[in-house]
C-alpha cells in the first residue's frame, strides 16, 4: 500500500497576504510551452514565504480579457503578448462565473463596448452608494463568500473591470467524517509544527510520481456532465513547497498532468488531506503584473480609448480568494477587480500677453490722474 499526505504550507490562514509587501519580483523565463497561469503562480511563490496561498489564474484572466476590450496601441500590444490561457475549453464541473463593467455615471463610453456588462455607478456624486453596489454585487456572485472588494471610491474613478468566480463541488469519494483525525501533527516549511484536522480516505485514485514530487488527482462528482472531468491535483513536493512552486515551470506541470493522466495510472492510495480554509483578503496584483509585461497600462503611456476618449489608466488590479477543502468536497470563491482611474489634467493656463522692449521705446514718469505734467518723458533709442 502506497501513502500518500497532500498538505498545504501551514493551515494557519494570515489575515492579510505577504506578497504586497514583497519589494521585487522576478518572473520565470517565458517559453514556448508557457502559459500565463503558471507563470503568474510560480510568481506570486517566489514572492511568498511560509504563508498559505490562493490564486485564481481563471478570474485574473478574465479581468485581462475585459481590459483587452479597451486597450489600444502599445497597451493594447502588451495585454495581446500575455500567454493567456485558452477560452472556451469545456469543463464538467460548474463554476458560476459573473464579469462586470462598473462605469461612472458620466463618462462617455466609445462605441462598441459591450453593454451588456455596464453598470452605471455614481462614483463622483455618491462614492459610498458605489461601493456598496460593488460589494453587494462581489456578495451575489461568491454566494457570500466575499462581499467587501471596494473601500473607497476615488474621486478619478471612472471605471472597475471586475470577475467573480463561484464553485462548489463534491468528491466522488468523499472523506468519512468519522475518519477525520484530529490534532494530526503538520510540519510548516520552516520546520515548526502546527496540528490540523487530517482527513482520509482509501480508494482508487490516480497517482503519479517524479524525481522530487508525488502527486494525485482526486476526482470531483461531475460524471453525466458534458466536458473534461474535473479534479483536485494535490502535488506533494520532496523539499520545501514554496520553492518548488517557485521553480515550477509550464513544462514541469504539464509533465504532472500527463503523467496523472495515463491509463494505466490508478492504484490504491490512502490519501491524507487536512481540511483547509484559506481566505487571501486582498492580494494586490500590480506587480505581478508589470513583471509579466503589463507596464504601459499604468502610465501616462496607457491607451484605453477604446472605453473611452478621456486619459485612462490602470491603477490597481486586486483579487480577493477563499477556498474551503472538507470531508465532502471544494468551495471556492475568487473576486478579480482592476480600477481604472483617470488622470487628473493640470489645468489650462491662461495665455499672457508679452510686452518686451527690444527695440527703441517711449517712456513717461508722471502720474496717472493728476493734470500735471509728466516728470519726465523720452524714448529710449539705444539703451
């Protein structure tokens, strides 16, 4: 019998995520067979420490595709440049998923954004109405999961781009309640320990392994559904999780994938799994971004003409994740949003009139409401 343990970095969940405050990234080298979601993952790893994380590729992805619909010129060159995953790929499971245009009352939209995403909001007149629309919409869409994705409105918002992704799904095998070990001893990357609720289950389940990995893929219930069925592939490391994610290359995965994919993969496992409950809070995703090329978008230099004809820019791009592992299955929620501001214009100055004495004048002491003579008077040929 062969044991496998899948386990997260550390249980315990931070209440706010490192990466924000990690000063410099650096991105993994771009290949033929990369795509955005590794590259993006393997990133934020790099960024990370010991802390749990959670990213949903599919809901910054869905953002990216949003602002493709306004980008122009070079912005619109280096969104087109990101190796984003494809589209329109078929899934037996089921996730619910909402996109969303928040758009000031005001601004004039150019011709041929889709309408039917626009939600008119008055971000200027009634900032705190705004947010509360945003944060009621993000509530609907993750069924509760997350409802505040929007503080405070600034005065240059003119619009949100924003994605929310629901799932829930159940094991096809779940994991007996009664089973479940509690106080099951965790070994965090640093070498402390913390204990967690283990659970566990013996079934046939794919399994495959490598020169520093293990690896299984525990299926979901998605049989009588149209489209690829649907899994959790749980990646055992031989060293440090955080590292390894960080040096986990397209190739690398896709060699994982194929390998849980073979016929001839199934055998007996018990599995052991901690029940987990991550919530990111806010993960602020500008810097990722800017290292995986998206730099012009929060300059000067942005070009989103194609929302509209004022001086747009990108200035923040957030997202906000919760995934929950139980006995029976997955619950996870993902609210992508990216503020697009407009740049404050310096105002017109008036023009000044310009009087310069360059060539021979005239000149008057004198007063001015006096019938007096002037003092003096004269002309100044060559100074």
């Amino acid at each position: 019998m062969i044991l496998v343990g899948i386990g997260v970095s550390c249980v315990n969940t931070p209440k706010t995520a490192v990466y924000p405050h990690t000063p410099a990234l650096k991105a993994p080298a771009i290949t033929q067979a990369d795509s955005f979601a590794i590259q993006a993952f393997s990133t934020l790893a790099a960024a990370q420490q010991e802390d749990n994380l959670a990213f949903s590729p599919a809901g910054l992805e869905a953002v990216l595709h949003l602002l493709q619909q306004g980008a122009q010129g070079s912005t619109a060159a280096e969104l087109a440049a990101l190796p984003l995953g494809k589209k329109g790929v078929y899934s037996a499971m089921q996730p619910a998923e909402a996109y969303a245009l928040f758009v000031a009352d005001d601004l004039t939209l150019t011709p041929g954004v889709r309408t039917e995403l626009v939600q008119r909001m008055p971000f200027a007149s009634a900032p705190g109405k705004a947010s509360k629309a945003i944060n009621e919409w993000a509530k609907r869409q993750t069924h509760g999961l997350i409802s505040n994705v929007v503080d405070a409105v600034s005065p240059a918002t003119r619009l949100f781009a924003a994605s929310a992704i629901y799932l829930k799904e159940k094991w096809l095998h779940p994991f007996d309640k009664g089973e479940t070990e509690s106080f099951y001893r965790f070994t965090c990357n640093n070498g402390s320990t913390t204990y967690v609720d283990m659970m566990q289950c013996t079934e046939a389940f794919r399994y495959a392994e490598g020169e520093d990995w293990q690896a299984v893929a525990l299926p979901y219930k998605t049989e009588g559904r149209i489209g690829e069925p649907g899994y959790f592939i749980g990646i055992l490391p031989k060293g440090n999780a955080h590292q390894f994610a960080a040096q986990l290359t397209p190739k690398k995965y896709q060699s994982i994938r194929r390998a849980l994919a073979r016929e001839d993969c199934t055998q007996t496992l018990l599995v052991k799994l901690p029940r987990f409950r991550i919530d990111t809070g806010r993960m602020q995703l500008n810097e990722l971004l800017q290292v995986l090329g998206v730099k012009k978008a929060f300059t000067r230099e942005a070009d989103f003409r194609g929302f509209a004809k004022e001086p747009l820019y990108l200035n923040d791009v957030s997202q906000y994740c919760i995934v929950i592992n139980d006995e029976e299955g997955t619950e996870a929620a993902a609210v992508t949003i990216a503020d697009i501001d407009s740049w404050c214009l310096e105002p017109e100055q008036p023009q000044i009139k310009e009087l310069i004495f360059d060539r021979p004048f005239l000149w008057i002491i004198g007063d001015l409401t006096t019938p007096a003579p002037p003092y003096f008077m004269g002309i100044t040929a060559k100074p």
